[in-house]
C-alpha cells in the first residue's frame, strides 16, 4: 500500500515538473538582442567605423515556440538548430550555419 502511495506521489511530481518546465519553455520564447555600447563620437568617419564594429558586436537569439532557434552569436556566422531545457540550463544544438545575410 505504501509503495502504492509513494509511486502516486512520484507520478504527480513528475507531473507538475513536467508542466512548470513546459510554461518555462513557452515563457522563454522571444528575441534576446545582447549589445556592447560604446561612447558616442562627433566625427563621421569614427561614426561610420563604430557603427560597422557595433553591429559585428551585436548578438541575437531568437527562441521560438516550435523548439527551433536561430542566432548570429559568432558574427558574421548564423546559426539555426533546434533548442529545449534541461532543467534550468538552454541547450542549443545548431544543425545549420551559414552567413550573416
């Protein structure tokens, strides 16, 4: 009867970790931008040059609802692949890479 009981109760905790990582999940998908910020300078060629270096600088994760994710972390490479949660660490398993575009 008791290990009756204690089954029961493992089932239901399993139960509720599973849904509490599935609303994790869903609360993570999103656009996540990451960037350096650097002074303001006056004159335009400096402008120019800080420009092209902030947006090599840039880093974006998209997570979508469907599991898949796409990114430029390592500019000017993108990647795209599948992503999930393991506990409370983000996997991301690229399957594709190409150019930033």
């Amino acid at each position: 009867m008791v290990a009756g009981r204690t089954a029961l109760l493992l089932a239901a905790l399993l139960a509720i970790g599973v849904g509490c990582q599935a609303s994790l999940q869903d609360r993570l998908v999103g656009t996540y931008v990451a960037k350096l910020e650097t002074p303001e300078r006056s004159d335009l060629p400096t402008q120019l040059q800080q420009n092209v270096l902030d947006s090599m600088l840039s880093i974006q994760l998209e997570l979508r609802k469907d599991g898949t994710f796409s990114s430029n972390l390592f500019p000017p490479a993108t990647f795209e692949g599948r992503w999930r949660l393991d506990g409370l660490t983000l996997i991301l398993e690229p399957e594709r890479v190409g150019d930033l575009k």
